[in-house]
C-alpha cells in the first residue's frame, strides 16, 4: 500500500467501493478516489478535510492526530457535511512517510447501506411513536380536563339541585304553614259567621222583645192614664166638695191622694214618651229656632222656681244670631229637664247656662251647676232607665222624679241628630252639654 | 427530600444507555421518580447531561453513532413514558409553542426537552418533531396562532433551510408573526448567526430556551 505514495491514487483503489483520501499534515486533501465527493456532491481535493466535518467531528479528529500511532488501530467514525445532508462514515486512518514528506491516509470502512436504511428508518419510526405517544398523552391530559370539569359541573348541577329541593322544600313547608293558617282562617271565620248569626238572632230576639216592651209600655201607659185622670177627676169633685164640705183631715188625705196621682201620671207620662220615641212613633216638626229666644224663655220661666231655691241662674249667649233647624218642643223638653235637674240638686248655688256656636256650624247648650256632682261611678249609670242618684228604689227619691228625666233627654236629643253628654267633679258641680245638628235629621 | 444525587442517577443511566439496556434505563429513571426527583430536574440534570456524555464519549471513539442512536432513542423511550405525568400536571391553556425541526433536520431530542419543559410550566406545546415539511410547518403555525415558534438546527448544512423557513413564516403572517426562536448546535459557534437567519431569539440548550420564553410570557 505504500508504493503508491507520491505518485497518485493506485488504479486498484479508484475502483474501491468506500472513498479514500490522501491528506497531507494540515489535513489538505490532496487526493481523492471519487467516492466522497459524490456523496457529499462537492469538491474536496485542494481544501482542509476539515472543512467537511462537522463540529463534532472536527474535535474528534484533532483528538486522532493527537493519538499518533495509536489512531491507527482505531476506526474513526466521523460525520461529514455535505450539501443537503449529513454523512457519518466509518475510516480506518493509515501514516506513510517518503522523502521526509508524511501522508495521512483514510480509507472508508464501508458498510452494509441496507443497514444503515434500516437504522434511518427505525430511528425515524421511534421518533413517530414517541410523539405519537406524546400527542396521546396530551390529549389525554386534556380529555382528563374536559372530565374534571364535567364532573365539576355536575356537582355544580347537584349542588344547585339540592339547593333548589331545599328551596322547595322551605316553600312547601311555607306552603303547608299558609294553607293551616288558611284554615284556621277558614275556622275563624266559621266560627264569626256563627257568633254572626247568633248575634243577629239575639237582636232580633231583642228587638222582639224590646219591641213588645215598648208596645207593653205604650198600652199600659194609655191604660194607667185613664183610671189616673178618672182618680184625679174625683179628687178635684171632692176638693171643690161636690160630694158636701171636706173636714180638715179629710181634705188633707184627698190632696195627699191627689198629689201622688199626679207624680203617677207624670210616670206613666215619661214611660210613654220613652215608648214612643224608641218604637219610633214620635214625629219631628222642625223650624229654624233661634236659640236665645227659646233659653230666655226657659229661663224666666225657671228663674222664679230657681231663685226659691236660692240659686241665681243666668244665661250667657256666646254667639248671635244663634240659629238651628231642629223641633222646638223637644229642644225646651230637654233644656227644661236639665235646668230642673240643675235646679233640683244644685244646693243653691249659682246656675249657669251657655249656647254658642259649635264648630261643626251646630249648637252646643251647656246647663252649668255648682251641687254636689256625681261619683265616677254613677255618671256611667245616670243615662239608665228608673236609675235616681240617692234613691234606694223607685219612687223613694229624696229629690222626687220619675227617674226617666235623663234617659228621655238623652234620647231625644240623639232623635234630634245630637247629642248629651255629662261631665261632673264631685263637690264641684256637673255639666250637662246639649249638642244640636244645624239641622235636625229628616228635616224639609 | 431527594436521597439520591443527579450524578448518581446519571451515571446509572448512562451505564444503562451505554449497554443498550432500555428496561434498565427505564428503571433508573423510575427509582429517581420515586426518590423524589421531579420531571424537570430528570430532564435537566439526568437526560440532558447523559446525552452530552454520549456525544463526548463518541468523539473520544469510544462509542460508534449506532450507539449513540441508540441511547437517543431509549432516552426518547423513556420521556414518553413520562409524558402521561407531565402532562396531567400541566395546567394548559397557557401561551401556545409551535416546535419544528427544518426539513430533513433528524436532531429532535433538544427541542422536544425544550417542549416538555414548557408544558410543566403550562405552555400548551405542539411538537411537530424531525424532518417537518416548510409547507406544514407554515400552515401550523397560522392555524394555531402560537406566541412562540421554535426551529432547531443541528448541521451548518441546514442553516439555510432554517433561513427559508422564518422568511417564508414572516412573508404568509406579516404582523401576526409569533416570536421565532432558532437553536440548535449549529448555533453554538457564533451568537449572532440567529439573527443572521431572521430569528428573534436563540439559547445554548433546553433550559435557557424554557427561560427565555418564560421571561417573555410570564404566566
């Protein structure tokens, strides 16, 4: 092999299949078979082998000079850069020395290239099944994702749901509460319908019985006055001594019998005035009044009786003209029972009567007294039938009266569309307050 | 909490490599999964430098490129059977990396570490390995709208191609080009042959790639 230095490639090994290269020193290719440059498709000879390795393979081949002899029981795979590709070649390196000039010789150790084919192809198909692998595993990844989040939403979903079942569960309990409370409702009402109808029994029983009692009234009434008139009728024939001359005592019994004839007919009078007014059969006759005129009247009428009893009354008339449509005759009926009442337990002090204006365009009559007043008690009581303050029972009354005056009073002025009404200060005195409608209900 | 040192388990491994023996490869990353090593510091501290070592065992011919193949497909191997793990703890729905090698470019390990990397930190990754057609590539990244694209280049040879494939993404995308990041070994010679090509960016490895990217799209 070594006769060929120097003068060119031997014929023998420009026909070898591998490639060989004759370098010098400095790695200058100085000759070539043929071989590389058709695998690397570039020119060689004249340049630095060098040139056509790659990084790597330029350090391993400092690393082979620098091995010397040793390098040459080596093969030395290097890999060679060419145009489009890389190459990695196996050679055997070999050192010749002629004339003091030294040569490098590489010789390409050739493989089988079915081998190398299969070895491309297997490396490329494990880099498929890795990434294969890689873009399965991603995808799994994301598939594990996707379910995470689906089964985080469905617990989302459960949740909710429960949420929901809670909510309807609190509202059917407020359901069923509402529908107890309903029927408590419903039982209430039940039970109001018939205390509903057990009152509007009851009125109706006292309205029937009230009724009767008024008729009672009125007929008895009108029974008791004619027997009384007949008695009092002969008490005046005896007076006048129709039936002969009266002795003392007997003219004193007759006037004694006369006189509690008239306090029965006065009863029997108030009963069936009571009577009349509550069945409804009194009848108003309204006319405009002027009201100074009809309490002056009252009031000198009174004045005398008063004054007997040694109490001064005076009237005082806040606003003129002082004027309401309503029925004379029951206004004086009633001012007249008070101014008496006043009169009668007023224990001589001074009486006053007002009357002015009251705000609703009415008329207010006050009947003002300085007696002894009346207790907490008995003002809830004096509007009562037969009710006497200081009287044990009918017709004992210390002051005499019916024990009708009141309750007569207060009813007329209630049929007059007003009102009475009591205040009183024990050892004070009372009020008595009369409350007169502009005009009187059922008036023209 | 690791009872067991990165050197240990990478001499482990590389023995294993070394031998061809790819269960007992799968066995020394295991038991470092189990001693606590997480995906990251097995990509960092045992993949990386293992494959490192295997190249500088070949240049010193004391390994053949069958070997060296070899060890990079049973490391390759043994990723893939961590990708079920790393990719469940990825949150997703981060910034998206569109990764390639230019056409006939064979050297994929570094940009698939740089990938896996990304996607622990919750990139959402998509690999599109060796040998990837310009036409696809280009197609890729404008129906996936990425942030980031990522060319890797090992040979000088395929600098061109490289070259070829940014100004052809930079022509078909004009303004909506995503940031482009070249690297690769036949990068490593001059800082500036990145820029050359058109590329935004470049790293010296997998793990200044992770870090560049994460300094430009903080999560």
């Amino acid at each position: 092999m070594r006769t060929y230095a120097g003068t060119g490639l031997h014929a023998s090994l420009r026909s070898f299949p591998g490639a060989v290269l004759e370098l010098a020193p400095d790695a200058t290719v100085l000759d070539s078979n043929g071989r590389l440059e058709r695998k690397l498709e570039r020119e060689v000879v004249g340049l630095s082998f060098t040139r056509v390795l790659d990084p790597d393979s330029r350090a391993k081949w400092d690393r082979l000079l620098a091995l010397g002899g040793e390098a040459e029981a080596q093969v030395w795979e290097l890999v060679l850069e060419g145009r489009e590709f890389l190459a990695t070649l196996s050679f055997a390196l070999s050192r010749t020395e002629e004339d003091g000039r030294e040569r490098l010789w590489l010789v390409e150790y050739p493989r089988d290239p079915r081998l190398e084919q299969l070895h491309e192809e297997l490396s490329a198909t494990n880099s498929e099944l890795v990434n294969t692998k890689r873009e399965l595993s991603k995808e799994k990844a994301r598939l594990v994702r996707a379910l995470e989040e689906l089964e985080r939403e469905l617990r989302e979903n459960e949740h909710l749901s429960q949420q929901l079942q809670q909510q309807n569960e609190e509202v059917e309990a407020q359901n069923e509460e509402l529908m107890a409370m309903t029927e408590e409702m419903h039982a209430s009402q039940d039970q109001l319908l018939m205390l509903n109808q057990q009152l509007e029994r009851r009125t109706r029983e006292l309205q029937v019985a009230l009724s009767a009692r008024n008729r009672f009234y009125a007929a008895m009434s009108h029974e008791l006055r004619t027997p009384i008139n007949a008695v009092m009728g002969y008490n005046d024939l005896l007076l006048t001594g129709v039936y002969g001359a009266l002795g003392e005592k007997q003219e004193l019994a007759v006037e004694r019998s006369q006189s509690a004839a008239r306090h029965l007919r006065a009863l029997v009078d108030d009963v069936l005035d009571l009577s009349r007014i509550e069945i409804g059969r009194a009848e108003l006759e309204t006319e405009t009044v002027d009201m100074q005129r009809l309490l002056e009247e009252l009031v000198s009428l009174l004045r005398p009786l008063a004054d007997g009893r040694g109490s001064p009354l005076s009237l005082v008339v806040r606003d003129t003209p002082c004027t309401v449509v309503t029925d004379a005759r029951r206004v004086r009926q009633v001012v007249l029972n008070l101014l008496s009442n006043a009169i009668k337990f007023g224990k001589g002090n001074p009486i006053w009567v007002y009357c002015g204006r009251s705000r609703d365009g009415g008329v207010e009559v006050e009947v003002v007294d300085g007696g002894e007043g009346i207790s907490e008690e008995d003002l809830a009581r004096i509007f009562d039938e037969f009710v006497q303050l200081g009287a044990d029972a009918i017709g004992t009354s210390s002051a005499g009266g019916t024990g009708l005056g009141l309750p007569i009073a207060r009813r007329l002025a209630e049929f007059l569309g007003g009102r009475l009404d009591v205040s009183s200060t024990p050892g004070v005195g009372s009020t008595f307050r009369l409350s007169l409608p502009q005009v009187a209900p059922g008036s023209a | 909490m690791r009872s067991v040192t990165a050197e240990e388990v990478i001499r482990d491994y590389l023995d294993a490599l070394l031998e061809g023996n790819r269960r007992r490869a799968f066995a020394v990353v295991d038991r470092a999964r189990g001693e606590g090593l997480d995906h990251r510091a097995i990509y960092l501290e045992v993949f990386q430098p293992a494959l490192h070592e295997v190249g500088r065992l070949w240049q010193e011919n004391r390994i053949s490129v069958a070997d060296e193949h070899l060890a990079t497909a049973i490391t390759q191997a043994a990723m893939a059977r961590l990708y079920d793990d790393l990719f469940a703890h990825g949150a997703g729905g981060g910034p998206v990396l569109v990764a390639a090698c230019v056409d006939s470019e064979r050297h994929e390990v570094g940009l698939r570490m740089i990938c896996d990397l990304l996607e622990l930190e919750g990139w959402d990754t998509y690999f599109l390995g060796a040998t990837t057609p310009l036409e696809s590539l280009v197609s890729m990244v404008e129906a996936r709208a990425p942030q980031a694209v990522a060319l890797s280049a090992s040979i000088t040879p395929h600098l061109p191609r490289v070259r070829v494939t940014i100004s052809a993404l930079r022509e078909r995308l004009g303004e909506r080009t995503p940031l482009i990041l070249a690297g690769g070994r036949a990068f490593l010679d001059d800082p500036e042959l990145a820029a050359r090509v058109g590329a935004d960016l470049t790293a010296r490895d997998a793990m200044e790639a992770a870090d560049l990217l994460r300094e430009r799209f903080p999560r």
